[in-house]
C-alpha cells in the first residue's frame, strides 16, 4: 500500500507501538456509542464530541482527498451525518509511519489528530481492525482491441503463447502480489516495474492506468481493484477490460476491507461497526459509483 499504501493492503511497513488511551478518550467512545444506540440525545450535551475525525491521506484518489472527493471522505460523510457531527479531516500522506503519525499521535495535553483510518485490512494488527465492509482484490487491466481479448481469466493470461508473451510489457507496482506472481509464472522480462514508494509528491496509484496503459506505454497492468475500476473509468480514449485475478498458494490477491480504530477504544469501535452493519446499502452504493470491483468469498464479482 503507498500513496499507494492503502492499495498494497499487504505491504505497509507501519511503527508497531500502540497508543497509549487516555480516560478522556474513553468517554468520547461512550458518547459516541450513545449517540447511535439513542438517536443523538445525550445526557451530557456539552461531552458530545465535536466532530467525526478521519485520518486521510490528503491526495489519493479514488480513496480520500482533502477536497472531499473520494469515496473515504463520502462513508466519512455519511457516517457523520448519522451521529450529527461534522467532518474533520486530519491529512498526512500514507507512507512509512502513517498510523504512528496520525491515528497514534498525540502531544502531551493535547488530543489525538484523528479517531479512525477508513481503509485497513481486515487483521491489520497496527490498529483495533473493524468487521469489514468490502472484498476487492487485483485486476489485470488490458486496453480492448489491442490483441489480448481473448483473456477472460488470469489462467488465460498464463496461458499465452509464448511469442504472444515476448511481445508484452505489463506495469505493475514492485513489492505488490502482482509483481510476485507475474515473477512466479515467468514474467519476470516482460515486467515494467512502478515504485511503491515514490518520493515525487505528483506521483499517484492510478498513472499507471491513466497515463503509461491509457497512451500504449505498456500493454497491460496489474492495479489494486477500487484503483483499477476508478481510473479506468475515467479513460475515455481507449476502451479498457479488468480481469479480476484469484489467490493462489503463495499470491494473496483479494482483503477483505475494514476501517482501523485505536487500540483499547472498545465503545468507539463497536459504534463505528454498528454504523457499517446498519449503513451497508448506502456504503456499497458509495462504492459503485466509484467502480470499485467488489467480490465475494470465491473471488467471483459481485454484480
């Protein structure tokens, strides 16, 4: 996950140390459990928390952005709207450190940044990971017309001649599922790696679609699902195809998606899941409207 950081689900390297909770923080998880289980009406108005507070990254489409255009910022949104708060977005770019700089960190005296990361991976062990909200996984993403419509599957696209396959460049970002299994079934010279971790702050997931796939600079790429259904759709020139690729012993292709809350805040989390559990309809429609692929326990698509 990079800029990409949320997108590599399984490859953020995050500080292991676990915030330390404060009792004022544990009134907050009460107040906001109140507010749901009681439909806003608090004994103690002036104990209500005064806003929903995520922890975004401030440029990274389609998940958040600090203008409010991803579909991170509209759950946000919505979840917000159920409690009768406003929104208060703390942004710091998903890279190293991202939890221990955001969700984790607090000055003495002071409150913490943010109260919840809206996209973790179910398990995610360097935050308190809710019950998850949506199954994506890696797409092989190919520009129609252009000699590869006969892929359905990621077994068809093993199964390609082997003069068929010299002739492929396929983009894929390096430390990712999709490098190790192009790797795996000798791809490897057919391979144009991306870096995960980009140090230019314009460098974004969904270029490699946008631009190097969109204009020919690469035949096909392998993109993190809601990236690759995203931008995508956002490429007029050139009709493209996403061909969702399964798991296989040693290549983990499909998380499960959950939302990360502190350590120890037990009434925060059970407030956040209710509101998942009791928003589902709204939240998938959130996430259709940003073409994330969504796939069931077989990795089948999800119509």
């Amino acid at each position: 996950m990079t800029r990409d950081s949320w997108s590599h689900v399984h490859s953020i390297c995050i500080s292991r140390v676990l915030a330390v909770i404060q009792s004022n923080n544990s009134l907050r998880c009460v107040l906001f459990s109140a507010v749901v289980v009681a439909g806003g009406a608090l004994a103690h108005a002036e104990d209500m928390p005064k806003a929903f507070r995520p922890c975004i990254d401030p440029s990274n489409l389609p998940f958040a952005n600090t203008q409010g255009e991803g579909f991170e910022n509209h759950i946000a949104d919505l979840f917000a709207q159920k409690l009768g708060l406003p929104v208060q977005n703390y942004a710091f770019p998903q890279r190293m450190n991202f939890i221990r700089n955001t969700l984790r960190y607090r000055l003495p005296d002071q409150d913490f940044r943010c109260d919840i990361v809206m996209s973790v991976p179910a398990g995610y062990d360097q935050a308190s990971a809710t019950i998850p909200y949506y199954r994506s996984t890696y797409m092989l993403v190919y520009p129609k017309g252009k000699g590869l419509d006969q892929i359905k599957t990621g077994t068809d696209f093993l199964a390609l001649p082997p003069d068929a396959r010299r002739k492929l460049t396929i983009g894929v970002y390096d430390r990712s599922p999709g490098s190790t299994w192009l790797v795996r079934h000798g791809f490897e010279p057919q391979t144009k790696p991306y870096p995960i971790l980009s140090p230019d702050p314009e460098q974004y997931p969904g270029e490699i679609i946008e631009k190097d796939l969109a204009q020919g600079k690469i035949d096909a790429a392998i993109v993190w699902g809601p990236i690759a259904g995203y931008y995508a759709k956002r490429v007029h020139d050139v009709d493209l195809v996403l061909i969702p690729l399964k798991s296989e012993p040693g290549v983990k292709f499909d998380y499960e998606i959950a939302m990360g809350v502190r350590y120890g805040e037990r009434e925060w989390k059970e407030t956040v899941e209710k509101l998942i559990t009791d928003n589902r309809a709204a939240i998938t429609q959130i996430l259709r409207e940003y073409n994330v692929p969504m796939i069931n326990e077989r990795g089948d698509l999800v119509q």
